[in-house]
C-alpha cells in the first residue's frame, strides 16, 4: 500500500475519534502518501485560534501544526453548510470541492474513515 485517505467526519471534540484520526495519520507518514480528509463535522478541525482548555483537551488543531507535511483536504460544502467559511482556517490545509474530495479519496490505496 502506498497511499492511505484518513476520513474524519465528526467533531473534533466529544469523542477520540479526531485524536485517533491524527495520530493514525502522524504514524503512516514514514511509511506512504497521507491524506487526512476532513468532511461533514470534521472540518471543525480545520478552524484556527480553537481554545480547548475549558474541555481539559488538547487542542487538536495544534497537532496539524506538528505535522506540516501530512496533507490536510477539507470540504469546502461542509465548511459552506456549517457557515464556517469566513473563519480563519489553519494555513496548512487545502480546500477542494466535491468533486476533488472525492477524487482524492477514490485515488488512495486505502481509505480509512473515523
């Protein structure tokens, strides 16, 4: 396998799907080609400045910084549908609409969704 798309479609924060979705990603990284597709609820992640402290967790979207060669490709309709496209996004991220997503995700040897 030289390539794997880690799909995220939840919240960042309510459960350790995002966290494990992360570290899978950080881990596969030595080894192929990483994507982490962020979709649905998951773009949430992509939202820069988030404040987690209250929640007594780390801030997930600090973890992107650490990773700066794991490719980051957000949805743009559910940034749209989530009225989360004026936010300031984390610089490192790409957008891509639908059709794009979606060829990324097709185009991966393995997808693995969280």
């Amino acid at each position: 396998m030289k390539s794997v798309f880690y799909l995220l479609d939840t919240a960042p924060y309510g459960s350790e799907k995002a966290f494990g979705a992360l570290n899978a990603a950080a881990v596969s990284l030595c080894e192929m080609d990483v994507t982490l597709g962020l979709y649905r609820d998951g773009v949430y992640l992509a939202v820069a400045g988030q404040d987690s402290r209250k929640l007594g967790l780390p801030n997930l979207a600090d973890i992107l910084y650490a990773y700066g060669e794991l490719r980051v490709l957000v949805h743009e309709p559910s940034l749209m549908e989530r009225h989360l496209f004026g936010e300031i996004l984390i610089e490192t991220l790409e957008l891509a609409d639908e059709e794009e997503f979606f060829e990324a995700m097709e185009s991966s040897d393995c997808v693995i969704s969280f």
